[in-house]
C-alpha cells in the first residue's frame, strides 16, 4: 500500500498488526509513525506503551508485542532497520512463523530507513501480511500542494508558480524543502506573498539544479561559470559520478525534446513525457533550443562514455568530471 493507503486506514483505526515502513521519502516516512504514534498512544502515556527496538533479538520482539498496554487499546513496538531486511542476515523461523499472530492488542512496525531487500523471507511474510508502506517522492501537483501548504502554515500565500520554482531549485525531498521554506519565508519578512526573488535570493539548488545551470553555462560558452557551478557542487561533497549521471540525464532529456518536437509533438505530450516539475518543462525547451540534434547527441555520448569508462575500470573517477566539462565546451554550441 501507498501512504494514503495507510492515512485511510489509520483514520478508520484499521491498522494491520504488523507495518513496515520503506520508501525514499523519509519526512513522509516519520510524520506516518508520529500520526501513528498519536492515533495509538494515549497523551501522558506514550512512553508505558511504546517500545522502540533497534536490531533486537526475535526474543525481545515477541516479548515487547506480546506485553499488554496500560491503559490504552494497542501498544506500538518500532523495530528500526532490523537485519533481516537490510542485511545479509536472514530472520529466524520463530520470527517469521511469529508474525501471523501478533496479538490485536500490539502494533509491530518494522521501520527502514534503507532500502529493505524484498526478497527477504521478513519481508516476504510481512507483505502477505499487506502490511508493507511504502513511501515515494510526491509528484507534480502533490508536491506544490506540499509547498503552498507548507507556506501557509508560516502565514504567506505563495502561488503554484512560485512553488514549482522552488521544487525546481531544490528537488523534492520533502524534509529538505521544510527547511528550504523556512527560509524564503524568513527572507520575505513581513511580506505576506511570498515571490520568486525570495526563492533566488536564499534556496539552496539541488545538484540537479546546479547541472542545469552548468548545462546552461555550456550552451552559452560561459566556461567560467560552468566550471565555478561545479566546483561548488564538489565542495559542498557531492559526488562526482552523481554528478556526471545527472549530466547525462540532462543531456538525455534534451534529446528526447528535439525528438519529440521533430515528431511534432504537442507542448502538453512533451510536458507529460520528461517527467520534470512543471515549471521546469520550458526552461528545457529553451535549453534544447541552443544545441543541434548532432550537438546533443555528441554530448550525450560523452557523458555516457565517460561513465562506462569508469565503471569499467578503464577511466579514473578522479578529473574525469572536468575532462567530460572541457568536451562539452568545445562542442561550441551555436544558438539558434
């Protein structure tokens, strides 16, 4: 199930006796036990009936499910980042047999914040069990419902525009934005209306928005910037083949423009395929707009290449993003 699977659920109190909790979205991930949390527990008796585990014994799992709440109807026993999930390790037949008779009386949520293996026997038995949460990055209009709500709750009006243009500087990371629109909505001081200027003068750009800019910085020749945008990145400790992988996505998305737009594609069939923030579509349009078809293709390949060579043990990781910088640049493209 989705997180809105598991908010309906939890708000018609049919919580399943054994969750686990996976997914990228980790602020999603802890704002669900802390609604769960505040769904079971009674206020002033949350610590008698929560026991938190962090890579227990099957005995001391069954033995905190199977104790009875005091004073309340359910007690929640969280088990952070059990082995058995994502580990080598494989969990106990006593476990696993286990789980099927979790008592009504107890809520057992195995809580991951790694990527837990889903051919695990636990995680196998849990899923049966239609316990499995999982929670993805939010989307398109969710996620700028996300964002105006969220400045709504500090007292500004921020419209859809301005929302896409932050999610577009930052990423998507629902914790990282929180922390994102804290800070816009400090810079905007008593304005209630929160403008793009706030968002440019504070936000700190994601790394994918840092290779659009540097991408950017190549098609209008300016070597300069393109290689301070990088060097930024680097210093700030992103990683080098993160960074060349978002590279050869970008480039990769361009080339998928001057496909569709040679195949005569609609603005809105080109918006639905890029799987990019709104805001963002006719920034890349107007991207793709200052290369040739021959041009991306070549930076495609470079970026590709380049990758493959590293991985094969053929290139040195080390140079090789600033190698891929000075190809790119001498590509020379011409603006159209």
């Amino acid at each position: 199930m989705d997180r809105k699977d598991f908010d309906r659920l939890l708000s018609q109190g049919k919580i399943p006796s054994v969750l686990l909790f996976e997914g990228e979205e980790e602020h999603m991930k802890q704002s669900a036990l802390d609604a769960l949390q505040k769904k079971l527990l009674p206020e002033g008796l949350q610590e008698l009936n929560r026991t938190l585990l962090d890579a227990p014994e099957t005995d001391q799992i069954i033995a905190a499910a199977e104790t009875l709440p005091f004073m309340a109807d359910r007690r929640l026993v969280v088990v952070r980042n059990h082995p058995a999930l994502i580990g080598r390790a494989e969990a106990d037949d006593r476990l696993a047999e286990y789980l099927p008779s979790v008592p009504p009386s107890a809520v057992l949520l195995f809580f991951c914040t790694q990527k837990p293996d889903g051919r695990k026997k636990l995680y196998t038995v849990i899923k049966k069990l239609n316990g499995v949460v999982v929670f993805s990055p939010l989307r398109d209009r969710e996620l700028t419902t996300f964002v105006t709500s969220a400045f709504r709750d500090l007292g500004k009006e921020c419209d859809e525009r301005t929302a896409d243009f932050l999610i577009f500087t930052s990423g998507s990371d629902t914790g990282l934005l929180l922390t994102e629109i804290a800070k816009v909505a400090a810079h905007a001081g008593e304005s209630p209306v929160i403008h793009p200027d706030s968002v440019r003068a504070v936000a700190t750009p994601s790394t994918e928005c840092t290779v659009f800019q540097m991408v950017d910085a190549v098609v209008s020749g300016q070597s300069s910037r393109a290689f301070l945008l990088m060097r930024n990145q680097l210093l700030a400790g992103a990683d080098r083949m993160y960074m060349l992988s978002m590279l050869l996505r970008q480039f990769r998305l361009l080339q998928h423009i001057k496909i569709m737009q040679y195949e005569k594609r609609s603005s809105a069939e080109i918006r639905s395929a890029l799987g990019v923030p709104p805001f963002a579509v006719d920034q890349y349009v107007r991207q793709a707009a200052g290369w040739s078809n021959g041009q991306i293709k070549n930076a495609v390949n470079i970026c590709f290449d380049t990758e493959y060579g590293i991985k094969s043990g053929r290139l040195n990781q080390e140079g090789a993003l600033e190698a891929v910088m000075l190809k790119l640049l001498n590509l020379r493209p011409t603006r159209k």
